[in-house]
C-alpha cells in the first residue's frame, strides 16, 4: 500500500515518483479520493477555506494524477481510468455548495480525459454514486434512510459500497471497453425523472 493525500502536491510527486520502481504500469486509475465539507454550510456562510480545501483533494489532485497515469498508459498503449464524482455534480445542495462545483468540475474532467484518450483506446468512464452507506453520509444517514422511505429513490434502498465496486469491477474487466466517456448511474434510479 503506498498512502498518498491527493490534497498535497508533494504526495502526489512522491507517490509518482515511487510507482516505476514498484510496479512496471497500471492498467487501471480509479480516481476514488474525495471528501466532505468539514462543516455543511449554507452558501451564504461559506468559506473560501473549505472551498480551497475540496476543490484541491476532490478536483486538483485527481485531476493531475490522472494526467501522470495517462501519459504513463499512453506510453504503454494500454489502461483504463474511471473517475468517481456524485449525484452532487448534477443536484444543488446549498448546503455543501463547494463539494458540488468541486464534483461539477470533476464529471467535466472526466469527459476531458476521455475525449483526449479515445483515439489511443483508453477509456475513461464516470460513475456518479447516489447516497452510498459510507463514513462520509453517516452523520446524516438516518436523514436520508428516511427520504428513501418516503419515495427519493425509485429502489427504495440506500446504496452500499459493493454496489460502486461492481461497476468499477466491469470496467476493469473490460466489458465496456467501447464505451468511453459514459456515465455510469450508480443511484438507485435518482437521476431519473418521471412525472
């Protein structure tokens, strides 16, 4: 395991670095990295210090180690990179309005990557988790177990982490390698719209 925190730049170059020594390539970038706003707050009270904290680690760092990657498959002519972002990078929440442009931005990255990486046959994917039962939700989890009671998501249940892993495990199997730049909906339906 090598640690890094994508919020530093120094970790990423040592991380980088360290990775021709370790391994001879990486045939798959699952940019997973990301955090909460320490505090949800109200747009109105924001704070320039949260909003340079989660765009560095949720946007920044992912977006050039993904840059290091691909130049690194590019030379090996093989590889696959998904990004993880949210149901944040399409809904408002003005309560965590940081964390959802710093999202917004990454789904844009990810159609970026897969744009310049087509011709060379990596695809690039993005899968949009919806409300995941994971450490960053469970202050709020209670909140949203009832929301999907009450009918927000047409599944009825709250997502779990394998749910994420199995997506990510069928790009990596290459079962969608004629489908970059998708978007894959890991939700539950929430993106759905219906009348």
């Amino acid at each position: 395991m090598l640690p890094c925190s994508l919020g530093d730049p120094r970790s990423v170059s040592e991380l980088l670095e360290s990775l021709p020594a370790r391994v001879p390539g990486i045939d798959l970038l699952v940019n997973n990295a990301g955090m909460a706003p320490r505090e949800r707050r109200d747009i109105l009270e924001a704070t320039p210090e949260s909003f340079d904290e989660l765009f560095v680690t949720n946007l920044k760092g992912p977006y050039f180690l993904t840059q290091q990657i691909a130049r690194w498959m590019l030379d090996r002519k093989q590889g696959r990179i998904v990004f993880i972002t949210s149901i944040s990078s399409f809904t408002a929440s003005v309560n965590r309005g940081d964390y959802c442009m710093a999202k917004a931005a990454l789904s844009m990255a990810a159609k970026l990557f897969a744009a310049r990486l087509a011709p060379h046959n990596i695809p690039v994917f993005e899968i949009e988790p919806g409300i995941i039962r994971t450490d960053m939700i469970s202050s709020v989890a209670a909140q949203y177990e009832q929301r999907i009671a009450n009918g927000l998501l047409p599944q009825r249940r709250m997502g779990e982490p394998a749910d994420v892993a199995g997506a990510i495990r069928a790009i990596a199997d290459g079962r969608l390698d004629y489908c970059t730049g998708q978007v894959l909906h890991v939700d539950g339906g929430f993106h759905l719209r219906t009348l």
